[in-house]
C-alpha cells in the first residue's frame, strides 16, 4: 500500500503545500460545532440559521474559486485560482499521514454531514423567527451549493485513494454518496418550505385590515 501522496494529476507534492501557503492555509479542520437550539433563549432563531450555515461551508481544504468571464478573456490574473482539482490534491496531502486515511476522511465527511442537519433543525426552527426574509432561504440554498461541492470532492479523493493503492470499501463510496445526496434533498425541502412561510407571512400582512381614522 502506498503511503505517500504524489503526482495526482500531475500536481507535485512541494506544489499544493505551496499553493495552501499562498492562500494563506485556509484549509480548515472541521469543528464540532456548540450550536444550541434551545428556543427559549432570547437569541433570534434566525442567528442560529447564519451560524449554522457557517459551520456546513468549513471544509479541511481551500475554498475552490470560481472565475468570472471576464478574468478568463483577461487570462486569469491577480491571485492564484484554487481550482477543485487543487482541492483534491490539497486534502489528499492533508490526510497522507494518517494511518487509516479513509476512516480520517469519513469522520471529516460525518462531521460535514452532521452540521448539515443541524442546519435543516435551525431552518426549521427559523419558520417561526419575526422579520424573515428570503435572503434567508438564500443562505440555506448557499450552504446547499457548498454541501454539493464537498461531495464531490469527498468521493474524488475515496477514488484518488483508492487508485493509489488504499484498501478502500465500495460500500463507503456508496454510503458517502446517498448520505450527502439524502441531507441535499432534505435541505432542498426545507429551503422550499422556509420560502412559503415567507411568502405566507406576507400574503397575511397584506391582507389584514389596516384601522383608518374617523372620517
């Protein structure tokens, strides 16, 4: 079995610790969160949906960035861009010294997996927070996009590890699978219910009768 990460795709080991320094080592470890949903705390249940939000877009990786139209015609300029391949690459070296890498990256992805479903209890809980706005549901559908990523990533680097020569269960490709696909769909729904209880609040405020003075 190897044991040291080299050469995925081509991209030299000295190369990704480089590219995590330039970024300025924004590959994060993810964190227990210490959210707390207790709903007679005087903190609006809408914080608990911002920083729950938070916690799903930590990834022990740097945040892959997109580049606009207009830097691709300009070639690209400024920074160095962290493509997803570098995030693959960047992980894998992360995770090469641990002597089961495989079970290392599946507590990484339970731990996303879990502030992903706290995150659908605070959404639920936020249905009932005063002055909601459909900048919140944007923040669900945000943290959903981030939720897709991870996933990709998680299963690119179970394939890399097992191309590389790590005993690798196909059951656990499959279960990572269906487990992000399941807390995407369940936020998903979520999202779309948070956005007809605004819509609804609305349709109310409008519809109730407004006093008028005495004429």
């Amino acid at each position: 079995m190897r044991s040291v990460f080299t050469g995925f795709r081509g991209v030299r080991l000295i190369g990704v610790i480089s590219l995590v320094s330039i970024i300025g080592g924004c590959a994060i470890i993810p964190q227990n969160s210490n959210t707390s949903y207790n709903r007679n705390a005087p903190v609006a249940e809408r914080d608990y949906l911002s920083e729950a939000v938070s916690d799903v877009k930590i990834a022990p990786w740097p945040k892959p960035q997109q580049v606009s139209f207009v830097a691709r015609i300009a070639g690209g300029g400024g920074k160095p861009r962290v493509t997803r391949a570098d995030a693959i690459d960047a992980y894998l070296v992360s995770i090469q010294t641990a002597s089961n890498p495989m079970q290392l990256l599946a507590n990484d992805a339970r731990t996303n997996l879990a502030a992903a479903d706290r995150l659908d209890r605070a959404a639920v809980n936020a249905m009932s927070a005063s002055r909601l706005s459909m900048n919140d549901v944007a923040l669900v559908e945000d943290a959903i996009v981030a939720l897709r990523e991870h996933g990709q990533i998680y299963t690119a680097s179970v394939k890399a590890l097992k191309r590389n020569g790590f005993s690798v269960d196909a059951t656990a490709l499959n279960g990572l699978r269906k487990d992000y696909h399941a807390v995407i769909k369940q936020l998903g729904k979520t999202a779309d219910k948070l956005a007809e209880q605004i819509e609804h609040d609305r349709s109310q405020t409008f519809a109730t009768p407004k006093h008028l003075p005495d004429l």
